[in-house]
C-alpha cells in the first residue's frame, strides 16, 4: 500500500503540525499487509524474524500449531515492529492532549543585588537639585537582598489547530492499532504456513523411508534370486540403482525438512539449535459452501487493512481542517501572582491576569496552499481506499477458486495414489510368481512415490488456499482453526 506524502506546515499556537505530521507518517508507514517476499530473511521482511525468547536446551521441544502460532504473536519481529509504532503513537497523542490542559508553574529567587545610582541617572547634579531631601553623605552604590516567588498560569481557551490536531492524533491512534491487528493477523498467516509446509515435508520423508524400506526388501529378494539362479543378474543390479536413488531422495526429505524447521523456529522466536517435533498432522477438512458476497461483506467488517485506511482518512480531514482553522483566530489566558520580600522586612504581592486573543492577517496566500497540498493528500487516500474495497473483492473471489480448485486436487490425488497401490500391490504378485522381471515393479514404486509426493503437496496447497481465504475475509487469527478442520 502507497504511503500519501503530506506537507509539513506551521502555525501559530502551542501544538507543531510538524509534530503531528511525523505522527501520522509513523501510523502510515505500518499500514497494509505485507506481500512475503521470496527470499525468507527478516532483512527483506520482518516478519520472517524474531526476538529468541529462550537459549537452546538438551530436550526436545514438542510443537503443535496452536503454540506455533502463539510463540509467533508474543516473539515475531514484524509483529514487534508494529506493537512498537503503536505505542510511539499512543505517546505523541499524550502530547496533543497536553495542548487542553493549563500550564501552572512556580519559580522562586534570592539574591543579594548592587545598584550604581549614578548609572541609573542619579548623579551629583540630581543630587543638588534634591537638596535637603537626600541625606548627606548618600553613597551611590546601594545593595538590597530580594526574595520572591511567583505562580504562573496559562490556558488556550480556542485554537483551530490544536483542537483539529487532537482530532488527527485520536485517528492516527486507531490507525496503529489496525496496522498492529493487521500484523497479527500476517504472523498468523506465516507462522501456519510455515507449520504446514513442515508438516509436508515431515510426511515426504516418512514416504521416503517407506519406499526406500521397500526398495532394501526388493534388493534382498532380487540378490536371493540371483544366487539361486532364477533371475538375472541385471535384476539385481535395477534393484541396487533403485534404492540408491530413494536413499538420495531421502537425504534431500531429511534436509528440506529440517531447513523448513529453521525457518519456522526463526519466525516464533526458537533458537535455530533447539530440535522440536511437530505434533500436529496434516489437517484436512472441507469448508462449507461461502459464496463471494457473504465473504466479502465479512471482510469489510473484519479487513484490519481496510479499517487502517478509513482510520487514515479521518487523519487526513483533520488535518485538512488543521490548515483551514489557522484562518480562525486563537484565544487564550494566563497571568501569574507573585510575592516579594526586600531585605529581610515586609513583604507584598503582585498579580497579572491577561488575555490574548490573536487573529492572523496577511496569511492567506500560505493557507491557502496548504488547505490545498493537505486536500490532495486526502483525495489520494480515499482513491487508495475505494482502490482496497475492490481488491478486497478480487481477493476473496481468487481465493474462493484456490479452495475449490484445491479440493479437486486432493481429490484426484487421492485416487492417484489408491490406483498407484493398487498397480504396485498387483505387479508385485507378478514379480512373486515369476511372470514378469522387477522392472515393472520399479516402475510402479516410482509411480507410487510421485503420487504419494503429490498427494502431500496438494493437502499443503488446499490448507493454504483455506488460510489464504480466512486472511482475505480478515478472520485469521480468530478462526483459522475452524477453516482447518482443527
């Protein structure tokens, strides 16, 4: 989502615009949800990082997707990242409300004071024409010991701006928080991902060892044979090539897997070195019938991103009224009382009380060009925002025909993979009886292995479509476990 550019400006009165505007910058540069990017590293997206909650231990740490997903919420870095902006917003809102409040201080002050009379215009001549009402022997330095203290007091009784720039701070608040929600529900979405796509690769080794367990058997029925003498020795020799190409295969399993493990560790905050075992399976249950226009009227209530724009909107109308109010004049009041004490003796108070009331002349031109640079950045986030209301749409229809298409998927590989057992179990009764050689049968192993490798792929790709959709309807973190079958 594009970041709109707004001009800083300046005012009159006790609140900074600049001020503001760097808040809001704040609350905009967490909007939107973030595209995962191809290279998996927090360099290039936070989100694939993580503050390490604990050092590594001995023990193996048993994982289900639940707790997956709960490390992630209290550790991932985009996540972090995002509670942070918010939290820098919350402060600078306290600031715009200080501007409502008054300003009381106090001050207080002692010292001993020198006066040169003749520098202050009490020279000998004055002196003589103040003949027999001055001492005699006056001396021209004079020292006094003054004490004294005074309370200030100071209120903004109206100001456009401030109050307009309380107004921006609510909505730059509410903005952070749905970019937070957002983020939340963006570390769900990883963190499940990341989950599944180890779970996938955790049954491709489990396929692998079962095929290269059957290729072991098969090589040890083939060297039988061959010793007694009823097969070839290129029998034999198919079988050793088969179980060496499923031990590679297995070698690839194993580390694939344990690279999906690292992965899944950095995102929820695991020390790479901690082993851990899932313990959820590959979930898999078909969803309910959802038409477009029953997700998408859920996904307008929900999208965190989409209420993170209307949030921006109320942003920007105030502080589009910040900059037309600067026309309106400002009032306020303040004063002090105070209390002073010479040398010692006596002691009398002094007060002021004042009001000020300001109106700008000769500013036109200026605001005028702000109202009209501040207008502009309001027209390009309500086009970003009817933009979002149709994407939205187009995402929830994409991703309805992910799960549909996903689900036949399953369906066929399903049946692929009960048809290649089926072709394998028989051809092994034909190798056990003597009517064929074991080339059929490696055949059928391999064919058996791309449609188990299948099968595991396609459960993997249907329960992403199904998060993929929750995360379109903005229901992830709430409900991803109902549109898991969990």
């Amino acid at each position: 989502m594009m970041a709109v550019n707004r001009t800083h400006i300046f005012f009159h009165g006790r609140v900074g615009i600049p001020a503001l505007m760097a808040m809001l910058a704040l609350a905009g540069a967490a909007v939107g949800l973030r595209a995962q990017a191809p290279n998996p590293t927090s360099a290039t997206n936070p989100f694939f990082g993580s503050v390490t909650a604990h050092a590594a231990t001995s023990d193996t740490l048993k994982l289900s997707l639940d707790e997956a997903v709960r490390r992630g919420l209290e550790n991932n870095l985009g996540l972090k990242e995002a509670e942070n902006g918010e939290k820098s917003i919350h402060a600078q809102k306290l600031g715009a409300v200080q501007d409502f409040l008054p300003d009381i201080s106090l001050s207080g002050s002692t010292g001993l004071y020198q006066h040169n009379l003749a520098a202050q215009g009490f020279g000998p001549n004055v002196i003589k024409q103040l003949a027999g009402k001055v001492p005699a022997g006056l001396s021209y330095i004079t020292r006094d010991d003054l004490t004294q203290g005074q309370i200030h007091y100071g209120q903004m009784l109206f100001s456009g701006p401030v109050i307009a720039a309380f107004r921006a701070a609510g909505a730059a608040e509410r903005s952070a928080y749905f970019a937070k929600m957002s983020a939340r529900g963006e570390v769900v979405q990883q963190v499940a991902t990341a989950y599944l796509h180890a779970i996938a690769a955790a049954s491709e080794v489990d396929n692998a060892k079962a095929l290269e367990s059957a290729d072991r058997l098969l090589l040890s029925q083939a060297h039988d044979a061959h010793v007694a003498g009823t097969v070839s020795n290129l029998d034999e020799l198919r079988a050793r090539v088969q179980l060496q190409a499923q031990q590679q295969a297995l070698i690839g399993a194993e580390n694939a897997l344990e690279k999906d493990l690292i992965l899944l560790k950095r995102e929820i905050g695991i020390d790479p070195g901690q082993k851990i075992a899932l313990t959820d399976p590959a979930p898999y249950s078909e969803l309910a019938t959802q038409t477009p226009e029953e997700v998408r009227a859920v996904a307008y209530r929900s999208r965190q991103d989409y209420q993170n724009l209307q949030a921006q909107v109320a942003e920007l109308k105030a502080v589009h009224f910040a900059y037309k109010s600067q026309r309106l004049p400002s009032l306020s009041l303040g004063g002090y009382y105070g209390v002073s004490m010479v040398n010692g003796a006596g002691s009398h108070g002094n007060f002021v009380a004042q009001g000020s009331l300001t109106v700008p002349l000769f500013r036109e031109a200026r605001i005028r060009g702000d109202v009209a640079a501040a207008q502009a950045n309001l027209d390009a986030v309500n086009a970003q925002l009817a933009d979002l209301k149709e994407n939205i749409d187009k995402q929830v229809r994409s991703a309805l025909l992910d799960v549909d298409a996903s689900t036949q998927l399953v369906q066929v590989a399903r049946s692929n993979v009960e048809l290649a057992t089926r072709a394998l179990s028989d051809e092994t009764d034909r190798v056990n009886a003597g009517v064929d050689d074991n080339l059929p049968l490696v055949t059928a192993q391999a064919t058996l292995a791309a449609a188990q490798s299948n099968l595991v792929e396609s459960l993997y790709h249907f329960n992403v479509s199904k998060l993929v959709l929750a995360r379109a309807a903005g229901i992830l973190e709430s409900q991803y476990r109902d549109y898991l079958g969990r």
